[in-house]
C-alpha cells in the first residue's frame, strides 16, 4: 500500500506508567457513555435478531410468543450486547484493543417493555507476550444488566487483549492468509443450503429425560460474511456511537484517538471501522475487515437457543475467540452433549461444548453452554422458577 495511501492511527506504546494507571482503576464502577439500547421495544429486537441472521418466532411473531408460557414477545439473551458490549475502551488512547471472549449467565428473561441498565466494573489485568501483537496486556471487565424492577438480568466476564498496532503490523501473524477466500461457485450453494436449512425447534419441547450425552446438535452455517451482514448488525447492537456529521464531529475533535481520516474518501471515520474497512483493518495489523466479537458470540447463544427451544433456559455461555472471521469466510457451528446432570439447585441440565469452525479448518470460537430443561420424570419446567408473577410497564 503507498504510504499516502494508508490509514493514519494514533499509535503508542505500553508502558509501565499505562500499566500503573490502569491498575489504580481496579475494582472501580466504570462510568458508560456508550449505551445502545436500553428500552426493550419490538424495532430493537427485530433490528437485533436480523443482524444475527435469527429467524425465531419467539423473538419476531406476536401472535406466536403469545401462545408460549411467557406470553408475549421477548428479546434473546443477546439482545444485552445491543444494550453494551460487556466492556469499555478505558484509557490507553493508540493502543488497539481486541475483544477475546465473555463468560455469561442468564438469570431473568427479557420483555418487551422492560428498560435495562448496564453497569461494567474493572476487575484486572495481566501483562504477557504474544506472537500476535508482542508485548500485551489481558484487560478484564465484568458487566452486569439490571431491568426496571432493579433485578440482575444477566452478568458477563469480559476479556479484552490490548496490543501495540505497529506491533502487530511489523509481525504480520496472519499476512499470509488468502482473502478474500478463492470460493468456487459449487462451495457456495453448499453453503448456502447448509444456511437456509437452519431450524428452530420453537414449542416442540426438548425434554431433558431424552437428551443422551454425545448426542450432536444440527450444525448451523454463517456466511460468506459480508458488507450487509455487518451493516445489520450494526443496526441492531451497534457497540459503539455510530453517528453522522456533527455528532461525530464533535466526539471525534473532543477525542482524537477515536478515529483516522480515510485517505480515499477523506472522511473521518472510527477505529470501529476494522470490521468494514479494509485500510482500517490494515491499520490495526490486520489484512481484511472482520467480525466483531459480541456478533459471532451472538451466533453461539442463537445456536444454543434454537436447539432447546421455547422451554429451555439458557444458563450459562462461554466463548473464546480464538480466530478472525474475516469477510468472506464462512462458519460452521457444531455442538455435543457432554454431561447431563441435576445441578445444585435441583434443575435438569445439560453441558454441551461447541465450536466454530471456519473453510480453513479453524475453530473461530471454541466453547460452552449450560442449558436447563423440561423433565417429564420431574415435572420441572425452568420457566416457572424465572417468569416474573407481574409485568409492567418501564418505571
């Protein structure tokens, strides 16, 4: 790339007073200015549910949801990265910061109506080495989600890995990668099949009693990932301010690490452009523009959910992202059964280990979940333990 042409970044170094700094910050409220959404309204979980590629009727259809034990439309768990992303950029300005993983569990479901807030805690930080970015820092943060009545929805554990962007240009960890991928038109209407074959299992009940351990799920496919596709999601869970002229005028003058000037079209545009901008991706040491963290993981919990059903209860969701997808890669999502068991609060549950595996080969996002289900033996019905016994309307 000509030099006139590249990407300009504020870049800096990690240093042990930025490391001193941030330490002084551990176990502090983080104060959160970027909130998304916040009141749960149908647009909000239609908009978010599209920019994952989820077709369930719990989430879309009135009349549907209204038939169900919840009795009206709700949001699916990840609908929270549309309210905050689970962590925030905090303070070292030039230092790219890569989201690597959360840790979830789910303890109240989400309606239409409710008006949920974020709180986001910094817990540590771990210096280390890494082939990708060299010197590195492992920054950790929690982020808990509150609705109208003050009730804990959910809480994640957030890993993020922080990384000198010359670094990681100069190392080139993933330079040699072919992109966009070489598909040939026979690969593709595979895929393609493998997408629009995606089924939820919706009111037919999964039953924990029938569940066998080494039992498969039915694989789902993401992909080719494209322009459009990260469009939707922005849509629906934009992670950070994305805003037009003035808005972003404002910020981007009262914050100048937050973004470059393009050199084709000479707009200032966010960092947050890695995931749509080739020059950007570049820029932070990568070849090619790709996915966010929160979508992909976004991609998991949708797979776990459509497996259990409308009964089911999605207990915990962990996820590492251990590759880029980038544009034009396509993932597989494959899954087992690994243990079945009564947990210490007397529930039916089950482990299932999953993992995202893109055209390379590569597993993108290797995980778990723990789901809580129906048992006919029992006569346990998770839902029963977590549907509030009154609903309204925002305080």
């Amino acid at each position: 790339m000509e030099e006139e042409k590249r990407v300009v970044t504020q870049e800096t170094e990690i240093t042990a007073k930025s490391i001193e700094e941030y330490n002084e910050t551990v176990g502090m409220e983080l104060r959160i200015s970027g909130v998304f959404n916040q009141t749960v309204s149908y647009e909000a979980v239609r908009n978010y549910v599209y920019g994952i590629g989820d077709t369930n009727p719990l989430y879309l259809d009135k009349e549907y949801a209204a038939k169900t034990r919840y009795g009206t439309l709700i949001a699916p768990p990840g609908w929270l990265y549309s309210v905050f992303p689970t962590w925030i950029a905090q303070g070292m300005g030039g230092i790219h910061g890569w989201h690597s993983g959360n840790d979830w569990e789910f303890y109240k479901p989400i309606y239409i109506n409710d008006h949920i807030t974020p709180k986001c805690t910094n817990i540590g930080l771990d210096v280390i080495k890494t082939e990708f970015a060299g010197r590195s820092i492992w920054r950790y943060q929690k982020a808990e989600y509150f609705n109208q009545r003050g009730e804990l929805v959910a809480k994640a554990n957030a890993w993020i890995l922080l990384g000198e962007r010359q670094a990681t240009r100069k190392r080139g960890k993933y330079s040699n990668i072919e992109l966009p991928h070489p598909w040939k038109k026979e690969d593709l209407k595979i895929i393609e099949e493998g997408v629009l074959a995606e089924k939820e299992r919706g009111s037919i009940v999964k039953y924990w009693d029938d569940v066998q351990v080494g039992e498969d799920l039915p694989p789902i496919i993401k992909g080719p990932l494209g322009l459009t596709d990260m469009i939707a999601y922005c849509v629906g869970a934009s992670p950070i301010l994305i805003a037009a002229h003035k808005v972003m005028l404002q910020n981007y003058h009262k914050h100048p690490a937050w973004a470059f000037r393009d050199p084709e079209t000479c707009a200032l545009e966010p960092l947050y452009a890695v995931h749509y901008n080739k020059s950007a991706a570049q820029a932070s040491g990568l070849s090619y523009p790709y996915d966010v963290g929160t979508q992909r993981q976004g991609w998991f919990i949708s797979f776990i959910t459509s497996w259990m059903g409308d009964e089911g209860w999605i207990k915990r969701n962990y996820a590492e992202y251990h590759k880029f997808v980038y544009f034009s890669d396509a993932v597989t999502f494959k899954g087992k059964v690994i243990k079945k068991y009564i947990d210490e609060n007397g529930e039916c549950c089950v482990d299932i280990v999953a993992h995202g595996i893109n055209q390379r080969n590569e597993d993108t996002i290797p995980g778990f979940s723990t789901v809580i289900l129906p048992s006919r033996e029992k006569k346990a019905w998770p839902l029963e333990k977590r549907l509030p016994t009154k609903r309204g309307n925002p305080e």
